[in-house]
C-alpha cells in the first residue's frame, strides 16, 4: 500500500483554507517525483506479470476521466469478476467419443454436420464445474464463437492480448469472439446462442438479438493441450450497414479479466492470402474458418438455426 501524503506548503495551505494550491509543489507531490514513480510502478508489473494478475485502470482516459463514480465501478467490476471465477462455475460439455462421430476425420464441418453438433450439445449435453471439465479426458466443452461482418462482407480481425504470455492465443490474429456455456445461458432458449450473445456484448460490447446469428460450421481439432477440450460453434453476424466499421474498425476492447483487442475490417481475399505468407499470425480455429468456411463461399455454408 502506497500513501500518498500532502507536501509541507499544501498542509500549511490546507490549513488556511486556501485550497487547491495552483502553482506549489513539495518534495514528493511534483511532476518530475511522479513520473518517475509511475515508471518504476509499471516497470515492477511488467516484471510480476508471469506470478501475478494485474490490472491497470487508466483514470485519465475515457469516462473515468475526472469520474470517480466510473473509476469505482470499473474497479468494483474487477473484484467482482475475481471473486465469480473463484465461485462454482458449470459449462456445458458432452461426451468426446460422442462428439467425435459427427466430424468422420475431419477438423471442420458445416451445414447439417454442423446443425447436428449443436444439437447434440443442446439436446444432449451436461454442464459440468469447469475444473472437473478441464480436468476430464472424457469431455470436450462447447465453444460458440461469432464471425463478425459488415455488409460489404468484410471480416472482423482482432488481435489478440492475453493476460498470460504462454497463452496460445496471446498476440494471435482471430477472426472470431466467443467463450464457454454458462448453466444461465440455458435461460432464455437455446444455450449455444444466448452464450455466444453474451460473449459478444462482454468481449465486443456488441448488443444483437438471438435470430441475426447464423451457425456457419463447427471445428474440432484434437491437437493435444487445450484444442483437444473444446469445441466451437461456429456461427455468423453480419452488420445491416457498413457503418459498424467506424464504432468496431481500429478500436481497443478491454476485457476485466485482463484480455484486450484491437480491431479492423480485412477483405476475405486478403485474409485467404495471409494463409500463404511466411509467419502468418492466424491461431489454428481462424485458419480453419478461413480455408473452410469463408473460402468456400463466403460463410453461407450452414444458415441452419437452433
């Protein structure tokens, strides 16, 4: 804990009434002192960021400029957040022998392959506490993720940055946002679909109705590690205007579990060359949905609903 105390001229200001002192600086409470001090703070997270979890709240920026209330509450959604994944959380899973039937071999499949996946995972699945689940041989985990696109057909493109280096996907391009199925998902219909919207509206802060998703495939690819847990349903939004371009196109999308991206619209023609060219960043699912989905015409493959 670092106390910030007031210099000598401000108490003796303080104490006169003369408050807010313009002009007057003490020993510590001055720009060059300060400076210095906010370097070494972040110079010390970069150094423990690997041991520890650290999130930066930038109070000078965006609505928590001059903002307490704003500032309290993204801090209070942090604490909160920490303290939800320490809470019991169940994700819907299914059997992996089962699962792995629906795709005869393959990585990716669409239409009623994929419709078939979906369904099993609705019908047939079970949510189960994510750290058993995690830890089970036995089950892979559904994973709706959502292509994003403008009406000229341009596809979303994020970077990726993790709060972990050795995450996978840290500092990978993807093409898609999503995460797992919570049980609350199963609320309101179908789970696959209302996890995915809420997904999309915590990562993208993107807020859309359940019928403009569009299941597009589904891949499963059992590489080892965590590729071999998860599965993703892959569906598709696409923007009744081109105007979403200026609110998503060059942004920066902070979650409070740590993970930022940055966004841009990229051409599909542009993102099928990118496959070709030595050190392509694309992670292994956004290749997939690349080579698959979206160059085999486009992502209208598999416009069956749930």
């Amino acid at each position: 804990v670092i106390v910030m105390t007031a210099s000598p001229e401000q108490s003796m200001a303080r104490e006169k009434g003369d408050l807010p002192v313009e002009g007057v600086t003490g020993s510590i409470m001055n720009e060059k002192w300060l400076s210095q001090f906010k370097e070494n703070i972040l110079q010390t997270c970069g150094r423990l960021e690997k041991d520890f979890r650290i999130f930066q709240v930038d109070t000078s920026q965006n609505g928590a400029k001059n903002n307490r209330e704003k500032t309290a509450e993204k801090v209070a959604g942090i604490v909160l957040d920490l303290i939800a994944e320490q809470l019991e959380e169940d994700i819907l899973c299914a059997a992996k022998a089962e699962m792995v039937g629906f795709f005869s071999g393959k990585d990716c499949v669409t239409g009623k392959a994929a419709t078939a996946v979906a369904g099993y995972f609705v019908k047939s699945g079970a949510y189960i506490q994510r750290a058993k689940a995690e830890g089970s041989k036995d089950l892979v985990q559904a994973l709706p993720i959502v292509i994003v696109r403008n009406k000229s057909g341009r596809v979303l493109q994020l970077r990726r940055r993790e709060k972990s280096p050795e995450n996978p996907l840290n500092d990978r391009i993807v093409i898609w946002a999503g995460g797992h199925v919570r049980k609350e998902d199963a609320n309101n219909g179908n789970s696959l679909i209302h996890g995915a919207l809420r997904e999309l509206h915590e990562e993208l802060r993107l807020s859309l109705e359940a019928e403009s998703l569009q299941l597009v495939g589904a891949i499963y690819s059992d590489l080892g590690g965590s590729t071999s847990k998860h599965v993703a349903l892959v569906y598709q939004w696409t923007a009744g205007s081109d105007d979403v371009d200026i609110v998503l196109s060059g942004t920066e999308f902070f979650e409070r579990r740590g993970t930022s991206l940055s966004g841009k619209f990229v051409e599909v023609k542009d993102l099928i060359a990118s496959l070709s060219k030595p050190g392509q960043t694309l992670e292994p699912w956004s290749e997939l949905i690349v080579r698959e989905i979206l160059g085999a015409g486009g992502g209208t493959a598999g416009r069956l609903l749930l």
